[in-house]
C-alpha cells in the first residue's frame, strides 16, 4: 500500500472513525430465519465481511414491519427481534470492533411481495400498485421507523441508515409522481415530511450523539416522474430535489449521505451499473460530486457502484485498464473531491476481504465481480443469495434451480 493512497486513509464519520474508506453496501441475502433474525448463513457471510477489513458495513435492508416486506426470508428489527440482533451485533463486534457496524431500516411499500405480505402504495404506480396508504397508516409506520432505530441503538449498532433509495416506500413519497393530495403527497415540503420527521424524532428520542444516522438516496431513478425527474410525468432529469432533500437531512443531523441512483425492479442497470454497459458508472460519479458540493465538509459522501469496476476488466471504452479499476477511480475521486468514501456491493458477495488484501498489495488474490448479476437472480427468485461465480454453494443452488425449472417447462409442454 502506498502510504498516501487516498482509499486507507481514516476518516471521521460524526463522532466515529472509520479506519479507510472502504465501505459495504446493504446487499439483500434473503437468509434469515421464519422471524426475521439473523440465520446461519447471514453469520456466516457478516464474519466474512468484518474479517474483510472494510471501515464500513451496512446490514443489509431490514425491515421495520413485517406485515409488508420484499423478501420472505427478511431480517427483521422489531421488539421481537432485539434479543437475536444484540447477539448478532455482539459476535460481529467480537470479530472486528472497529468496524462500524450501520443497519439499513427500510419498509417496501409497493415492492412488497403480494405472496405473502400486503403490497401498499402511495399512488399506484403502473406494474405495482397495492393498497393505497392512508395518512394515518403512514404516521404508524413513522412510528415503526423510530422504534426499529431505538432497537438499533440498544443492540449496540453504531447508527442506522434510514433507506430512501432504490424505489422502497422512502423514496416512493419523494417522488414527484406522488402528485396525490394528502399530508404527504404533492408539494416538496409534503413529500419530505415523512423523511423529515423521522429524523427530527430519532435526534429528540434518541438524543446520542455517537449514534450515527444517514441514508441511502437515489438521486435519479431514471423513469418518468421517479426521483430525480422534472415532474410527475416527466422522463427529464432534474436533481434539484434531490439535492435539496440531502442539504436537509445534513440540517436534521445526517452524520452521511450514500448516494446511489436507478430503482432496481424498474432500472436495475442504472442502480447497479452491469457488465454490457458499465458506463452508467459515470452517471454514479457525476452524482456524487453534485451532492458532496451542497453539503458541509465534514457530512461524510460514500459513493456507490463501483463493483462494475473490479481490477479494470470491465468493457469500459477509451480508458486504460490500468486506469478502469475500483482502486484507480477509488483513490481518484476522494482525491478530487467527488467523494468520501466508496461502497462495494456485489463486490463484497464475490470477496469480502476486498480492503484487507488491496492494502496489503495482495490484488493477485482478489475474487474480483464479474458484475455477472447472477446474485441477483437468486435475490429475484427469493432464494438464499451468494456469489454465483466463486462460492460453490450458490453456483450449484443456481445449476439446481434452473435445472428444475427447465423439467418444469419440459413437463408443460
């Protein structure tokens, strides 16, 4: 490691140190128990990632109700849960203390799975839809959003990430489409409220001020009237909302901001920049350096998608594989002021120990992303998810599933 590479360098996130800038991302595994606790898989793969030596880990979204959820296999943070989750946070905290340990609270609204939880909505969005959310029903959730993040706080998790990204209920309030004429609906001040709130009553009912909490935003969901959009029928891009909405949250106490783009069940490529057109990474970076230049310096940007990256074997056009990698745009856009920090996801599926070994010049042993998505599949289909190109396991789940679902088709026909 050189000693003035930009990526292994400390950083202060509010009143914690984050000992590189390295962090990873909430991946859904879909491997928790029938009551939403942590399972033996979900141990397994969160030894990994603190053994990995990254500053940072986000658990993967959890759900603060589980009546409406997207995966059936869910982590849950309710009452029920806090005894399972302080074990899981102890045994984490036992393997690496330093690492800090954030929890992604998040509620699906219309991305529920109508298969076995209430699908809900704020206005009904083509494809999706559900039951329409009454103002009252909202505040209760309001309500599930303080008490999950009291929960994270007594199990001794360093700060939670409140979700607003990747089209979950969060980010379906903020979007212009929800034009419907209600308390949180319609203009930008009702379309924050429900973010607004929460944050207000986690700084007065929590009132820690080691306990960290930022989000995870989309800036541009990149379809008509999502985040990020000119209007509720508008395809256009506007991030004038979405810049306005960070410079508030920064007001309301974030300590960080994680920027991301795209919606993954309407945009997936965009949220998650793939191998045929890995250059929506750009549109990542672009993102990044906008919201970094309307915050404080000491607000804390950690940027996303740059797994699509790896040691430069991407299909990236008129750049120098040497100049294409996670770790040559890493140090790069810290160095330029484009961000804090950078966030691995599927990256730390296929090698967690991504930080430890880049530090120590070991790249030669990395198990780098092919940016394959054949993690995703799995997630899709509501299956445990793994790396599908070097773990065994869920390369063989995979051949399995697939296999059947051909017999299956075969038998139809």
């Amino acid at each position: 490691m050189n000693k003035t590479e930009y990526l292994f360098q400390p950083i202060k996130i509010g009143n914690k140190v984050s000992e590189n800038r390295i962090a990873i991302n909430a991946m859904e595994c879909c491997d928790a128990d029938n009551e939403g606790n942590p399972g033996e898989k979900t141990y397994r793969r969160y030894s990994k990632h603190f053994e990995g030596g990254s500053g940072v880990v986000v658990l993967e979204a959890i759900t603060v109700g589980y009546e409406s959820r997207s995966r059936k296999m869910q982590l849950s943070i309710m009452p029920r849960n806090e005894k399972a989750l302080a074990k899981f946070v102890k045994e984490m905290k036992s393997i690496n203390p330093k690492t800090i340990f954030l929890f992604q609270l998040t509620h699906s609204g219309e991305i529920s799975h109508p298969d076995f939880s209430k699908r809900v909505t704020v206005k009904p969005l083509p494809g999706f839809g559900g039951e329409l959310l009454s103002e009252e029903t909202l505040e209760k959730i309001m309500d599930d959003f303080v008490t999950s993040a009291k929960i994270a706080h007594a199990v001794g998790a360093d700060g939670i990430d409140m979700k607003l990204c990747h089209g979950y209920l969060g980010s379906q309030i903020l979007r212009p489409y929800n034009d419907r004429k209600w308390k949180f609906g319609g203009s930008w001040e009702n379309r924050t409220r429900f973010a607004y709130t929460i944050y207000e009553r986690l700084q007065k009912e929590i009132n820690d001020p080691n306990f960290l909490i930022g989000s995870k935003i989309s800036v541009w969901e990149g379809f008509p009237g999502g985040c990020g959009s000119a209007g509720p029928d508008s395809a256009l891009m506007d991030i004038s909302e979405s810049l306005d909405l960070v410079k508030n949250l920064e007001a309301r106490g974030a300590d960080y901001i994680l920027v991301s783009a795209g919606c993954p069940s309407i945009t997936l490529a965009l949220s998650q920049p793939d191998k045929k057109i890995p250059d929506d990474v750009y549109l990542h970076f672009t993102f990044q350096k906008a919201v970094k230049s309307v915050l404080k310096p000491e607000t804390v940007v950690i940027g996303s998608a740059y797994s699509v990256l790896n040691n430069g074997n991407n299909n990236l056009q008129a750049v120098k594989k040497e100049e294409a990698s996670i770790r040559f745009w890493g140090n790069k856009n810290i160095k330029d002021g484009v961000t804090d920090m950078i966030a691995i996801g599927r990256q730390s599926l296929a090698d967690s120990s991504m930080a430890a070994k880049m530090k120590e010049n070991r790249e030669a042993e990395i198990n780098w992303c092919t940016a394959c998505d054949q993690c995703i599949e799995l997630l899709i289909r509501q299956k445990n998810v793994g790396c599908c190109t070097y773990d065994k396991e869920y390369v063989e789940a995979l051949r399995k599933i697939r296999r059947e679902e051909g017999l299956l088709k075969a038998k139809r026909t």
